[in-house]
C-alpha cells in the first residue's frame, strides 16, 4: 500500500465512507418510524432539486446543490402529506406516487436543457462517479502533510467530510429528542418536544446527507446506505445506542470492501476490467444486511408486529 | 411535595379580561374544545372541569371521542378550537405538572431499547436535551420501577415483556415524571386481573398524595369501584359529575343510546334512581 493506493483510492474511499456513514445515521430513525420509503423518496427527488438549482444559477457548485436538493426534500414532504390527506390515501403508496412523479420530472428536465457542458446526466445522477475522484498531486503517505498537495484534493472529501460531521452532531445534539420521539410520538409532544418538526427536521438532515452523497456516489448507493446498514444493526442489538455504532461499522465496511472488490475483484477472476463501485458498495450492503439477517443475534425481533412481540 | 413551581390560580397573571366562565385552579379545565379528523368533528365544543384530588373517568362508546380529548387536552393532537387549562395556566406552561400514558398500542414495542430507558423518558423535563443523568434521577428510575413491582425487569428490551408488563413501565415512566395531574388512556386495556390491581393501587396511592387523576376508562363494571368523579362524551358533552349522581342509568342511555342494551344496565353498579 504505497503511493499508487493514496492517489488512486485512498480519497474515493474516504469519500464512500463518509458517504455512507451520513446516510446510515438518520436511516436508523427513519427505519425505526416506518418511514425506510421516505430514504427512497429523499434520494430520488434530490435529481430534480439539484437541475433546477443548476438551471437558476446555471454552475454546479455545492451550496446551490445543497439548497436545491433540500427545497425539493421539503416540496416532496409536503407533496407526499397533501396526497396522503387530500386523496387519503396510505403513506407508502403517497410517498410512492410522488418520489417517480418527481424523479422523472427531473430527468425530462434534464434532458431538455444543455447540461451537455457540465457533468451532469441520468447515468452519473445514478451510479456518481466515486472511482474519478481520485488525488493526482499525491505521491504518497507524506503527501498527507503537504499543504500543496492537500490543496488538489477532490473537492467532494471536504464537502462529504463537513455534511457528515454535521449530521454526527446533529444526532449526537438530537439524540434525547429523537429517540423519545420516535418511541412514542404522543408521549414526546406531551413533554412539549416539537415532535413534528423534529420530523422534518430528520428529512431535511437526510436530504442534505443524500445530496452530499448524491453528488460523489449516485442515488443507488444513497438508498442503500439509508437502509441496509441501520437494518442489519437493529438485527445486531436490542439498544438503540449500539445499534447507531453497529450501522456505522456496517456503512463503513461496505463503503471499503465494495470499492475494494470493485476495483481488484474483477481481476482476480480474471476479468480486464474494474465494475462500478458505488453498484458494488450497495451490493456489499445488502450481502451485510443478509448475513446478518441469517446469523445475527437479535434477528427474531424485527419485522415482529406488535402483537407476535407481546 | 415541592412541585408548585408556577402560580396555581390563573387569576394571578393579570389576565383580566377573560370571561367568568374561564377556569379555576382546577387540575384540568377544558373550555370550548373541538376536534376534527376529517369533516365530521370528533369531539365537539366540550367543557369538562377535572377536580382535584380525586380520580376521574372518561367515559362513552366507541368512537366517542375519549382518547381524542385527551390528546387535545394535551396538544398531541391540534384542536380547532377551545382552550385548555392546567391548575388555572395555560396547558402549554404546565407541562411539568402533567404526566401521560398513553395506550400500550400507541408504540412499537419491537423498538430497541430497555425498561429503564423507557421509564428514564419520564425524567427528560428535569434533565433537558443536553444534562447529564444524575444519579440520583436514575436511582429516581429504579425507585418508580419499584413502585409498579417491575423492578426486576429493568435491563429487559421491552419487546420481551407481557401486554400488563408494558402497561405497568408506562405508568412507572408517568410515575418519573414527578406531576400533580395524571392523564391516562385506557390504562387497563388487555391487561391481566393483577396488573389491574396493581394499577389501581398506585393510582389511588397519587390520589392519597393529593395528585388528579384522569382516565380514559371503558369497563363500566369497574366505574364505581375504581373513580370518584365521571365525565361522559360521545362526541358531545354528556354529564359529569361525582360518580355517586352522575353514574345513572339514564345518562348512560343518553350516552351510549342504542348500543347499550338495558338488561346490562340493570347488572351496572350505577347511581341509584333514573
């Protein structure tokens, strides 16, 4: 492991990890309120949020992008609640109608508009493209110290590295609210916590999440890591607390073996070519979530309904 | 008990301007409240006025809106009208007087987490989002545990305890939070005849202290043994009063109308005289 691993994957990998670790934090709640569709729905609306951010201000840089996905996250609660009531109709299927009807509206707008200059298509928006974020002024380990060096980093590390960092501290800020508020909604909102804003404030923090992951990794690897991590730890461990550390380990083993087999994987089966990673990162996920779901020590309890439990 | 951290008597915040009719220092005073699901209301301009130290049930059919005031009496659920008083305030700033338990199947109980996390909830008004749990607020915990006889169970996830089991760290949780009205739904809802019995034992020990409390109750068989005060809705205020001259035939006719067949009113323990 020497200079060709700190140009070529050192950074693709910290981008993954830091990728899914952002993702699998606030899956945990939304997995636990029954709201796993809505991970789905976020990643999926984060396209149309991010072309008309770049439709209005015409570049792509993060904070628009940021703000664009995050007004779209709020556009689909809100769309998703009004379908819900208006039509009353049941959430899954609200959440359902509303994430393809704005995914798709994103993809005609984005085929419509000359994003031809920009890197910014249906494919990229799918698979990212964690394997170009690579570190070319990086000639070794010691390059970590050079501030020359450090300054050719991929813009996408430090941008995943800050959304991460603030969603650690968001949850760790949170954490009494949350996890009251997800127990039990009724007895929170008697105590005087917001609950409902605490909600949302939950969807928002994984839009923002998704969007810093989007933009690296693809919207497929941001719907895994919404969801396979957190699912396989709850399998783990009957405390909430161990259960947010194990979704972590687990983002983050998929994050580093899913790039690693990506990349070296093909060859050792003789293959010429490396495959996608971010396909292999969310495939690693779901092999995780499966192992756990065959030998982890807590696997009776999920999917239980409330009387089987009692 | 030293909870009286605000002023008792709503007179006293100089709000002078509201109607006569406007509460009271009593426990729990709901004026004008209504509340709608969809376009049919579910609870219609309701007055009701809960006293203090004494026990009070909530009492109609199904449907009737039991639950549904409770949760609006608490703010759980928005109301569309009507005002809600705690001790004589507002029920907003007087949350820390209130403590809820809500129905056992209002939750998930396949969530991870243990006994004593679920009673600890009930300390969050005193330790805040950030503090530290004291020692002596976990010990708090246990003793509440304790007090349900449920204190051997407090490492247990909560998904391995029976329906009486889960009702009882509820009411252990309300216990933590340390209030002077106690507002609880159905707390006998599918438990066994010993957890029942517990139950009642600990709520008319919080009578004895001087505490209010307010159940949702369904078992009209249990009314008169087990409360000193009724209220009875279906959708609308229908009576309310001490058990001994509001529990009547005729104002459960007038309550539960049709639904309730006569030769079972004959079997209820009900006030004397029609």
């Amino acid at each position: 492991m020497g200079a060709e691993f700190v140009q070529f994957s050192l950074t693709p990998i910290l981008i993954g990890v830091f990728s899914a670790i952002a993702c699998a934090l606030p899956g945990n709640f939304l997995i636990l309120r029954r709201q796993a569709l809505i991970g789905d729905a976020i990643s999926h609306v984060v396209l149309p949020g991010i072309v008309v951010a770049f439709l209005v201000t015409g570049v792509v840089a993060a904070i628009p992008m940021l703000l664009g996905a995050a007004g779209a996250a709020i556009v689909a609660v809100i769309l998703i609640e009004a379908v819900k009531r208006l039509g009353n109709i049941e959430p899954g299927a609200a959440m359902g109608v509303v994430f393809t009807a704005m995914f798709a509206a994103g993809v005609l707008i984005l085929e419509q508009t000359d994003t031809s200059k920009v890197h910014l298509d249906v494919e990229h928006a799918l698979m990212g493209n964690l394997e170009s974020l690579i570190w070319f002024r990086a000639e070794g380990w010691h390059s970590l110290l050079d501030p020359a060096a450090l300054a050719t980093l991929p813009d996408e590390l430090p941008r995943i590295a800050v959304v991460c960092a603030i969603v650690v501290a968001l949850t760790l800020i949170f954490w009494r609210w949350l996890k009251i508020a997800t127990f039990d909604e009724g007895f929170a909102q008697a105590l005087g916590i917001p609950a409902t804003a605490l909600g949302f404030g939950l969807v928002v923090t994984a839009a923002v999440a998704a969007v810093a992951a989007f933009d690296a990794v693809g919207s497929i690897i941001v719907i895994a890591m919404f969801i396979c991590p957190p699912a396989a730890a709850r399998l783990m461990t009957n405390r909430l607390e161990h259960q947010i550390w194990w979704s972590a380990v687990f983002a983050t083993l998929s994050a580093v073996l899913g790039y690693v087999f990506a990349g070296y994987g093909p060859l050792w089966f003789g293959a010429q070519n490396a495959v996608s990673a971010a396909g292999m990162i969310a495939s690693v996920s779901g092999v995780i979530l499966g192992l756990a779901c065959l030998f982890a020590p807590h696997r009776n309890r999920v999917g239980v309904g409330k009387e089987e439990a009692a | 008990m030293t909870t009286t951290q605000q002023p008792i008597v709503a007179a006293q915040d100089g709000r002078a301007t509201r109607p006569a009719a406007v509460p009271t220092g009593a426990p729990l005073a709901v004026r004008g409240v209504t509340v709608s699901y969809g376009e049919k209301p579910a609870v219609f301009s309701v007055d009701a006025t809960f006293p203090a130290e004494a026990m009070s049930a909530i009492i109609g059919p199904n449907g009737a809106g039991k639950s549904t005031l409770l949760k609006a009496a608490l703010g759980v659920i928005p109301r569309l009208s009507g005002e809600v008083y705690v001790f004589g305030q507002p029920v907003e700033k007087a949350r820390e007087r209130i403590a809820y338990v809500p129905q056992r199947a209002s939750v998930d109980w396949d969530f991870p987490t243990t006994v004593m996390d679920v009673v600890q909830m009930g300390l969050y008004r005193k330790v805040g989002l950030l503090g530290r749990l004291s020692g002596q607020m976990a010990a708090r915990a246990r003793d509440c545990l304790d007090r349900v006889g449920m204190a051997d169970f407090s490492h247990r996830q909560i998904g391995q305890l029976s329906g009486g089991q889960q009702q009882r760290v509820f009411l252990a949780r309300a216990l933590a939070q340390d209030a002077d009205l106690y507002l609880l739904d159905e707390p006998f809802a599918g438990v066994d005849a010993a957890t029942e019995r517990a139950i009642i034992d600990v709520l008319k020990l919080l009578k004895a202290e001087g505490k209010a409390v307010v159940a949702v109750h369904h078992d009209l068989s249990t009314v008169s043994d087990y409360f000193d005060h009724v209220f009875l809705i279906n959708v609308r205020r229908i009576a309310e009063g001490p058990v001994s001259d509001t529990f009547t035939t005729g104002n459960l006719q007038a309550t539960y109308g049709g639904r309730l067949a006569a030769t079972h009113l004959d079997e209820l323990p009900v006030a004397g005289g029609v």
